[in-house]
C-alpha cells in the first residue's frame, strides 16, 4: 500500500473483522468507537489502540481530520445517519450490508456520495468468497455456456440471534440477510428485472416479518433465478448456489471446501463431475478492504459503491413487497 491508510471502526460487535482486515492490508488503527464501553474496551486492548482513540460518540471519528476510510459496522438502521456524516465530512466509508433498509436512506446516501466526491462501499462480501470468486469467472470464461438459471439461499438460523435491533420490522430477513444472496446473484448474472415471492412465518415467533421466503426471478425471456432465505432454519448456516448454463452446471456454497462443476462432452451429455478445491473464507475481510484501499489510492470506481448497494435494497424490498401483495414486482433501479 502506497500510503498508510488511517481507519477507524464504528460498531465494535461487527467491526472485529474489519479492524483485522484493515490490519491485514497494512493500514493504521486510528480509532474505533462503540456505544457499548465493555465492547470498547476488548477491543482496545486486543488490538492494542491507545485509550484517548477509543470512542462512544461517532462524531468524534466524523470530525478527525487525520482520519481516511470509517468502517460502519453498526445496526443497519443506523447507516443513513453515520454514513451521510462521515460523507459530508469527506471521509471514505465501507458500510457494511445492507446499505440501508429503506429506499428512502438508500437514496439519502447514494445523493451524499455524489455530493461528498467521497468514496463509499458496501460490504457485500460474497463477491470476495473464493467459492463465489471462481464461479464468476468460470461463467465470465464461457466454461458452463449461457446461464439460464440460478438458484442461491441464504439459510441462517436467527433463534439465538434475534435481538432489539434484528427484531425491527423494516429488518425483513430478505433484506438484512438475504441481501447477500441477491446480490451474490446480481453480481454473477445481472440484475432481475421481475420477482415474484411467497412468505412464510413458522419458525420466529419474536419477530413480525416472515422468516421465510422464496422469490422467482426473471432477468430476460431466457433467464430465471431463485432465492431462498430462511432466518429460521434449523440446519447449518449456508448459501449454497447453483448456475445452471447451457453446457455445465456449477454448485457451490460459502462454507465447503470444495465445489462441484459439470460440463458437457462432444456428445452433450455430462461427463463425471469435476470437483475444485477453494479456500473457506466466507468473510474475507482482508480482500474486502484491500478492493476498497486500491481503489482509494487508485483513484479507480468501487465494484460496490453506493448505487449498486442500493440497487440490492431495491430487489430486496421487491421481493417484500411481492411477498406481502401477491403481486409481480418491477425493482426500481433508478438512484
């Protein structure tokens, strides 16, 4: 890294693995800030940060002029306010996912981006989980053909996990978890242009959104996806994923040390499966913030900047809004 970047980590309970990945890439500590002293002070002696930069109010970070990138890692309710401030005060920001909640703070916050001429990226981290890296660029290479489907879930049981802030009703699993499957399918296959969802509600009794839902895509007349997202389940926590092309098939997932690729033959028909082995690194922090840092020092776009976060919140509150008025939903892309 050219210059030592000077980070600082808002929200502490999240934030651990942005602090490592920021350490990973040779970057300063600078600050962190956590309402909570107990997670405050773990965290500074782990990580051997002085106390005079150990904070409980945010704008303490907002107005250090020697500070470069915050990481937000706090409620996601929380983003629109603490993003547009550090923005406005011409910090860049890794926000994690989602962006927001709302369409109307993702809006908030893609128009401070513009304005602050700050870099901003969402921490959609599937697009740097080695499982996920090597079927986007088995599909970008043409390996298993055209994709004429897709199918990713997000299955993660929430019972042990369902807090105050998780159990907010804007917090639909769709978009505070199942984020990560929309736009891990957005990213390899383009961005649907139809969903249609089911919800159900079996499983949580704590909170008054469905903890499940199954949403079917469509991204042109020759191309379908699926998503499943259960905040219920009682299995493993997984995001298995399968493409379907026109001569293979992959199937992967975030936690397994190995994925499945099929190809045809001359004769069309399926040789024996080849199986891959990659690295399980289903929050690969370093990688995330590394992205972030070349293009801050690069002075080059981020793959996951405030409109393509926001335009993840825009399927995902489409697949809410099929779910609750058994209609078609149109995502609205336009940020």
């Amino acid at each position: 890294m050219e210059k030592q970047l000077k980070v600082a980590v808002i929200g502490l309970r999240f934030g651990m693995s942005h602090i490592e990945g920021a350490m990973a890439c040779g970057a300063q500590i600078a600050a962190i800030c956590d309402s909570n002293a107990e997670h405050l002070r773990f965290a500074g002696e782990r990580y051997a940060i002085p106390e005079e930069k150990l904070f409980t109010d945010y704008m303490e970070i907002v107005s250090d002029p020697a500070i470069d990138v915050v990481a937000v890692a706090v409620p996601d309710q929380l983003h629109r306010q603490i993003a547009c401030d550090l923005l406005r005060a011409g910090k860049h920001v890794l926000c994690e996912k989602p962006l927001a909640l709302t369409r109307a703070d993702a809006e908030a916050i893609v128009r401070a981006a513009d304005v602050s001429g700050s870099r901003l990226m969402v921490g959609q981290i599937c697009r740097y989980t080695p499982a996920f890296e090597k079927a986007k660029a088995l599909i970008d290479s043409g390996t298993i053909g055209e994709v004429y489907f897709i199918e990713s879930e997000y299955a993660h049981d929430y019972m042990y996990l369902v807090d105050t802030w998780r159990a907010d009703p804007d917090r639909h699993g769709v978009i505070g978890g199942g984020c990560h499957a929309v736009d891990l399918i957005r990213w390899l296959v383009g961005d649907p242009q139809e969903v249609f969802a089911y919800g159900m509600h079996k499983l949580l009794p704590q909170v008054a959104y469905d903890d499940a839902t199954i949403a079917i895509m469509k991204f042109d007349d020759n191309t379908a996806g699926k998503v499943f997202v259960s905040t219920g389940c009682k299995r493993d926590y997984t995001m298995r994923t399968v493409v379907y092309g026109t001569k293979g098939t992959i199937i992967c997932d975030n936690t397994s040390p190995t994925m499945t690729l099929f190809t045809a033959g001359e004769n069309g028909m399926a040789g024996a499966p080849q199986i891959i082995d990659v690295e399980v690194n289903n929050h690969n922090a370093a990688k995330e913030f590394e992205a972030f840092a070349d293009a801050i020092l690069g002075n080059r776009p981020v793959l996951t900047d405030a409109r393509e976060g926001a335009k993840t919140v825009a399927v995902c509150r489409a697949i809410v809004e099929s779910s609750e008025t058994g209609r078609i939903v149109k995502p609205d892309y336009t940020f």
